[in-house]
C-alpha cells in the first residue's frame, strides 16, 4: 500500500474577538520642581484610567488617590477622522498642553497660565483612524483640559467620545493553529512574526503601530507558506484570529 498523500490544506480565518471600544486612556503622574517633566513617559503612572473624551475642569483633585496640584496627565488613542480635509484642533490649557497627532506636534503650550485657548494650523487628515497622544500638566490646585476640533465639514466642538478608541492588551492572537506552525504579518515597512505554541501564538503590537495593515500568511512545519491573505487586512491589538486548517486526502 503506498503513502496517502495530503493535498494542500484548506485555511479558514476568521476574527473571532476585538477590543476596539470607544475612550482614550489615561494615564495620571505627580511631579515636583520648578520646570515640568518634559517626557511624561519617563515617569511612573500612578493611575491608569479611561475618559471619554479630554473636557475636564478641575478644582479638585481630578480623580481619587491622584493630588490637586502638581500632576500630569497623559491620554492616548486612536482619532477616527469621519471624511478626509483639512482640520484645526484648538485646546482650553490650564497650565500647559501639548498635542500630538500621528506623531506630529501640532500645538505646544507647555507653561504655567491662567486657562488659554490655542488653536492649530491646518492638518491634512485621510478618513481612517489616527494616533492621538496628549499632554498636560497641572501646578497649582484647578486645573482645566478641553479638546476639541474645527472639521472641514461640521460644526465646531469639543470632540466626542465616538471619536475616540483605545484597544486592550498589547498582542495579535492568532489560535487554532497546529503546533510548530508560524504566522507572519507582512504589509509596507511591516514584518511581523510568531511560532505557534499550544495551539496559539501572540505577535506583540505597540500603541503607535496601530493600526497594523498586512497579509496574513500561514507557514507549516517546514517552512512553507500555505496561506496569504489575498489582501491587507487591518489589525488593533487585542484583536484574536481564529485560523483553521484542514486536509482533503
């Protein structure tokens, strides 16, 4: 009796989990001297929480086990920007703000001052999501916040939590794959790679890789693709694939 050979095997993918949700989150900080911390990634957070949206006016402390004066706050997200065209962000900063989108400053108001307004230069903006990063820090006790934007269609205004995600955890998870297999993510100036243990294997994502486009392939034991994606497909973390791989004889 010879070999029962196997043809190449069927795969299946499907996103069986997502954790896109609306908010931003926040980070909160203490600092002390006379200038403000100029990176507040530096510092240890001492809360993580998740806003709705940044429209705050503080005279208080502005959350539980966080002090009135000399804290900073770091939000991060995702913007999701409705129709491509040219938008103005303006702030509200009591003391200083600085705002960041795809990594581009686009308002820096990082001194002590009574509540100001400031507003942006236009910034070009494609429909999709976007890496929003903001700054702020406080000295003395009341504190203000507030974020909104000029779109090219619309009304001015604070800018709604609608607009806003955030995703939990850190990883891709791909499941349902037999053990020693691979999974590779690969898109423009991405390459991204897991062997699979336990049926499953995680590829780490950072916040401003987010969010990830690429083909997903699926490599065997021996090194073979089996399987790519016929396009790029667009991946937040915490996102879990469920792949599925059978043989016809």
């Amino acid at each position: 009796m010879g070999d029962t050979i196997l043809s190449k095997p069927s795969v299946i993918l499907y996103k069986s989990k997502s954790t896109l949700q609306q908010g931003l989150l926040a980070y909160f900080y203490t600092w002390r001297g006379e200038k403000p911390p100029e990176d507040l990634e530096k510092l240890k957070p001492i809360k993580k929480e998740i806003h709705p949206w940044i429209n705050y006016v503080w005279w208080d402390k502005p959350t539980a086990g966080v002090p009135a004066e000399f804290f900073a706050v770091m939000w991060l997200g995702y913007l999701y920007v409705p129709s491509s065209g040219e938008y103005r962000f303006y702030i509200t900063t009591d003391d200083g703000s600085r705002l960041w989108i795809d990594e581009k400053l686009v308002i820096d108001a990082w001194k002590d001052q009574p509540p100001t307004t400031y507003v942006s230069d236009p910034v070009f903006l494609e429909k999709g999501y976007h890496r929003l990063k903001y700054y702020f820090y406080n000295r003395y006790a009341f504190a203000e916040a507030v974020l909104g934007w000029i779109p090219p269609v619309g009304e001015p205004g604070v800018i709604t939590q609608k607009y806003f995600r955030i995703c939990s955890g850190d990883a891709i998870r791909f499941t349902g794959l037999p053990k020693g297999y691979g999974v590779e993510i690969i898109g423009k100036n991405v390459r991204k790679q897991c062997v699979v243990k336990n049926e499953e294997c995680n590829i780490p994502v950072s916040w401003n890789e987010l969010p990830l486009y690429g083909k997903i392939r699926i490599i065997d034991e021996r090194g073979s693709v089996i399987h790519e994606s016929p396009e790029e497909l667009e991946f937040w973390c915490g996102d879990e694939i469920k792949v599925m791989v059978s043989f016809m004889k």
